[in-house]
C-alpha cells in the first residue's frame, strides 16, 4: 500500500466495528481498495484474531487477472468452495457484509433474498441487478461524519469500496433514523422498484469503475453475461452455511465424528455477552459428567434452528408472558412448530444442561434468547 502507514491505521479510529474487522482480516489491496481472500473470510467468522501479523499485499493487475480466470462457475460449487480457493480469490467489503447476512438466514428467506435481487422478475439475476447490493450496503454503512472527520471518512470509503462517495443516502428520509436494524433489514426495506430504479443507474457507474471479485465472476461468469437462477443462488447459499459449519465442528472434533459437550458450549458461548462462561461449563460439567458427544448432523440442526431464532422467540414469548418457564417436552415442540428443525433428545438435554443456571430443569426467556442471539450475530448485534 503506497499510503502512509501511519495514516491508514488512523482510519481505524473512524471506522464502524463490522469495518474494523474487516480491515483487521483483510490481506489483499488493489488500486487502494482492500479485499479478503476466502480464507480471510473463514477466518473473521470463526476466529476472534487472524493468525498472521497484518498486512495488505499489493496485488497487479496481472495477478488479479489470474486469480478470477481460476474461478470456478456456479456450477460447480460446493461446501469446500471456500477452503478451495484458499488464497486464491478476492473478496469485497460490501460481499463480506452480504456473505455474512448469508449465515445468519434461514433457507425459507434464500427465495426472499433471491426475489429482492430479481428486480424485473424473471426468475434470473443478472450482474447489473446484483450490483445495487453495492449501493444498499454502502448507504446503509454510511454515518454523519463530526466536523474534521470527512477526509477520513472519504479516504475510509475509497479503501472499502474502491470510489468516492458523497454522504447524502437515498436510503434515508427526513427524520428517519440513518441506522436501521440490520444490514438484512435494510436489504428487505430498501428494495421497492422505484428505489432499484434509482440504484440501479448508479449500479452501471459502479460496474464501470470496479474491479471484478471471485464472487462476481463465480455467479456471473468472467465476461459477465450469465445469469444466476434459484436453484444455484439457494444451493451457494447452503453450502456456505454448512462449510462454515463444518469448519467450526472440525476445529474440534480431532478426526473423530463427535464433539463433546463442553465443546459444543464453547462454541455457543463464543461471540455473546456472557462474561462468566466459566460458570455455565462447569454447570453443564456436573451436570452431564459422562460425555455422549454431539454429532455433526445434530450440530447443523441446532444452527439451522438458530437461524430461525425469530419465528422461535414468538413461541418463547408467550410462555414469557404467561410468566412460565419453559421445559426439555416444550422446547422441543416450539422449535418444531415454528422452524420445522426437529432437535434430538440428546442436544436438547445439553442445550438445558448449559442454559439452566438457577438448575430447574426448566429455560427462561431470559437464559436462553438473549445470549443465542449474540451468538447468531456472532459478537455484531
């Protein structure tokens, strides 16, 4: 990077939490524009820090070049994807925010996003269409600058998304708050035709002026004419969520087909606000003191289920509000009914094992919702 280095660490002090992390990960600068490897990726959600001293490399046009002609098509993708490529790919900050918006959906919300994107409704999704994801994100990121931080602000922008931005966002009204919820939200809400419409002339300014990424040539193919129908865009989708899923269980299972226990409340308990989990391991220590293991296909379910979180907190809700207390028969069924995941006796068990603090055999709102949904958000609610 040709920048002063001091100045670019600097930036840091004006950048959003998503945008740290993806700065910290980072590994690749092209043109001024920093992009992840997939590797990079796998790592900034599976890792707390990367394990290599940071560093940007400089890629040429002819390395770049080379990377996308290895592209494989949508076609042949897979749940190894990610771990094939490896090195060998470039990922954008504003894919990295919709990769991650990928892992916390359940699949009944793959068709959703699939029809945000499909804005002349014809079943396909071209290139043009996919790039007003550029802009949603981007003015969804987008915050008031204090007096004396625009500079920053713009050199920021120019590092994650390759150009200049002015700061007045078509997604934002008078009045209206200029953070919404989350970036899925924003997606669903900032997709009526007439704002697409809008977007989608700045959409060609943008495919003019960027660069091509892994992701871009993988759905679109390298002369960008293809198009990206259900079946695959669902099928990427899915497998993104099990490779990340299958990196995190083998991180710990050693070769064997189970985790333990206590190694599946690691996982849980990664990324949430419980500052004390030593106390809900050794509470699930007494209380499971010989160890099953939990299988990959239970592990899966449980996320899958997580994924769902919100059809499932209604159910949770009204036992909240009947002032009840929720049991291993009750759980089970809720989960059933409003996600359609059927758990096993087994990891329910040690779902309560490890929730049930005061010991009751019963879960509480409380213990339970408010930590899986750090968990599901993984540390960026």
């Amino acid at each position: 990077v040709t920048e002063n280095r001091s100045d670019l660490e600097d930036l840091h002090l004006y950048a959003t939490p998503r945008e740290q992390r993806f700065r910290r990960f980072a590994s690749l600068e092209f043109e001024g524009q920093l992009y992840m490897t997939p590797y990079d990726f796998i790592q900034a959600v599976t890792s707390d820090e990367p394990k290599r001293a940071k560093k940007w490399r400089s890629l040429s046009k002819q390395e770049l070049n080379q990377i996308l002609m290895e592209t494989p098509p949508v076609w042949k993708g897979s749940s190894k994807l990610f771990r094939n490529l490896n090195e060998k790919g470039v990922i954008s900050y504003t894919e990295y925010l919709f990769l991650l918006c990928i892992l916390t959906k359940p699949h009944a919300g793959f068709r959703i996003a699939f029809n945000m994107f499909d804005t002349d409704g014809n079943e396909m999704v071209d290139k043009k269409e996919f790039l007003v994801l550029q802009e949603i994100f981007r003015k969804k990121n987008e915050k008031r600058e204090r007096k004396g931080d625009e500079e920053k602000r713009a050199m920021l922008r120019l590092q994650l998304y390759g150009y200049h931005t002015s700061t007045n966002s078509v997604l934002k009204t008078e009045g209206e708050d200029l953070e919404p919820r989350s970036y899925w939200d924003t997606l669903r809400r900032s997709t009526s035709q007439a704002l697409f419409s809008d977007l989608a002339e700045r959409a060609d300014d943008i495919s003019s002026s960027l660069s091509d990424t892994t992701l871009l040539v993988h759905f679109f193919g390298k002369k960008g004419k293809a198009e990206l129908n259900f079946e695959d865009f669902y099928r990427f989708m899915d497998n993104l969520q099990t490779e990340v899923l299958e990196i995190e269980f083998l991180s710990y299972s050693n070769g064997m087909n189970t985790i333990s226990e206590e190694d599946f409340a690691h996982i849980l308990l990664r990324y949430t606000n419980v500052e004390n989990t030593s106390s809900y391991l050794e509470n699930m220590r007494c209380r499971i003191p010989e160890e099953k293991g939990i299988t990959f296909e239970e592990f899966r379910s449980f996320f899958q289920f997580l994924n769902n979180l919100e059809d499932f907190t209604i159910a949770m809700q009204m036992y909240n509000f009947a002032s009840r207390s929720i049991g291993q028969d009750e759980f089970k069924r809720a989960v059933y009914v409003a996600t359609g995941v059927k758990l096993s006796p087994h990891l329910v068990n040690t779902v309560f094992k490890i929730f049930d603090v005061d010991r009751d055999d019963q879960l509480s709102y409380k213990e339970f919702i408010g930590i899986m949904k750090d968990r599901l958000n993984r540390g960026f609610r």
